[in-house]
C-alpha cells in the first residue's frame, strides 16, 4: 500500500493519528522505506510530528498553521506516550466559557515535567502535577472526539496555584469571576485535600474579592479546622509585617484587580 493511501484509509475511518510502527506494519515495507514516505508526506504539509514516532494527518484547513488544534491530537498523542493527563489551567478556562482571552498555548497538567512541544503554529506547554491522577474531570467534545479537562473547581485551584503560568493573579481573578458560577462548592473542599494548604488560602480569598461569598463557606470552615500558617498572597514578595486576612490567614501582600 502506498503511504498516500495508508493517510487516506485513516481518514475514512475518522482517525487523524497514527504510529510509525503501525505505518510499517500497513505498508508493509521495511522502516526505512516507510519513513522516508512519511518524510516526504510531511514535506508536503500533509503530516505533522510533535514528536518521534507520532504522527498528525493535517486536513487542507489546518495546513497554514501546520497542525491541527491541540485538542484535536492530544488524547492520541497521551495514549502514544502512556501517560495521563488533563488540559488545564487556561485552557481548561476556556472550554468553561471563562477564559479572558483566548491562551497562546493549549495547557496539559501531567504527573512529571516535560519539554514544551511546538507543532507549526501549534505551542502546547506541560505543568507537571504529581497527583494529577486524582484531579476530577470532564471529557470535552472536538471535532475529533474527546479531550478531558479540569472540572471548574479543579481549573480554579489549578489557576492559583500556578498562577505564574496564568498571567499573574489579575487575569486569575478576572477569569475566577466568569468562572465562580460554575464552580461546585462542595467539589472545592474535596480539591482542597488534594493541593498545599497555601492554594486554598489564596483561592478563597480571592473568590471572596471576586464577589463569590457564596460559596466559600465550606472552604473557609476547611481552613478554620486546619488552622495553617498565614501564607503570602505572592510568595515572592516581602510580606513581613503585612496585614492578615483572619478568614483565610492569608498575609495580604499584593494589590489584585480583577477586570470585571
């Protein structure tokens, strides 16, 4: 079979992904043979690699950027490398109908680091999580099946806790006020025992500027029980004699202005 007709086959079957090993195999032809074919499909735009052995079908839409969208590929590409994972942070935002601004970069929460991976046009950037595999989700319909993101309460602790990975506590705050409607404040507290006890101060207190009083009654009572250190608002600036937040025993060291 020619590999033109392999990327064909695959199409029909509504699959836009594939492995080299399994190239060979349908090919029939040794490896070398079937990767200098694939070679000379992605010189054409017809194939993308955001990694070795892996392998994207791009449809004449998606050839100007390179790639298809990130959620498009990003099940398949995780399944290729065994691993678990969840899109997160910005993202996850997005899909949630709260992101301010649509992200330069598609987010992936996985249990260890890895390197950034740029397809064309296409950045996706990975925020290593030990625990991930505990983190509630959903699964999030593309156009080439599902891709499983963060539950609102997850994204929002996700959001906090990196939040240097979320253009600052400002953008974290504007887009927690889109955000708070959908959020499960019973979910909030269960996240809680999941992620450092200094997420949850600031989480909470931040829904609190928001104007999400409502629904932080359960995490409040979480802290109260807890009884944690006072933490920093921003762990990097001096907050030596700043005034607390009793609620959250939070040491409120920064000015946050969410755009809402």
């Amino acid at each position: 079979m020619l590999a033109s007709q392999f990327i064909t086959d695959l199409i029909s079957r509504g699959r836009y992904c594939f492995a080299t090993k399994e190239a060979v195999q349908v090919l029939g032809t040794g490896m070398i043979a079937a990767r200098a074919a694939l070679r000379r499909l992605r010189q054409k735009g017809e194939l993308a690699s955001p990694c070795k052995g892996f392998f994207i079908i791009v449809p004449p839409e998606y050839r100007s950027a390179g790639c298809l969208p990130a959620d498009h590929f990003i099940p398949s590409l995780m399944e290729h490398l065994h691993e678990g994972y969840y899109a997160g942070l910005l993202s996850a935002a997005e899909y949630h109908g709260a992101a301010h601004q649509r992200p330069q970069v598609f987010q992936v929460v996985v249990a260890r680091n890895k390197p950034e991976i740029v397809c064309g046009k296409v950045r996706i950037r990975f925020i290593a999580r030990k625990n991930m595999e505990k983190i509630p989700t959903l699964d999030f319909k593309t156009p080439r099946g599902y891709v499983k993101i963060s539950t609102p309460a997850a994204t929002a602790f996700d959001l906090v806790g990196y939040f240097h990975h979320a253009a600052g506590l400002d953008n974290v705050a504007t887009i927690l006020a889109e955000l708070a409607e959908r959020i499960d404040a019973k979910e909030l507290v269960a996240i809680a025992a999941l992620s450092p006890i200094a997420w949850a101060q600031r989480l909470g207190y931040l829904l609190d500027l928001v104007g999400a009083e409502d629904m932080t009654g359960d995490l409040a009572d979480y802290i109260s029980l807890k009884k944690p250190v006072p933490a920093p608002l921003v762990p990097s600036k001096p907050f030596r004699g700043i005034d607390q937040s009793k609620r959250w025993r939070l040491l409120v060291n920064a000015r946050v202005e969410a755009e809402v």
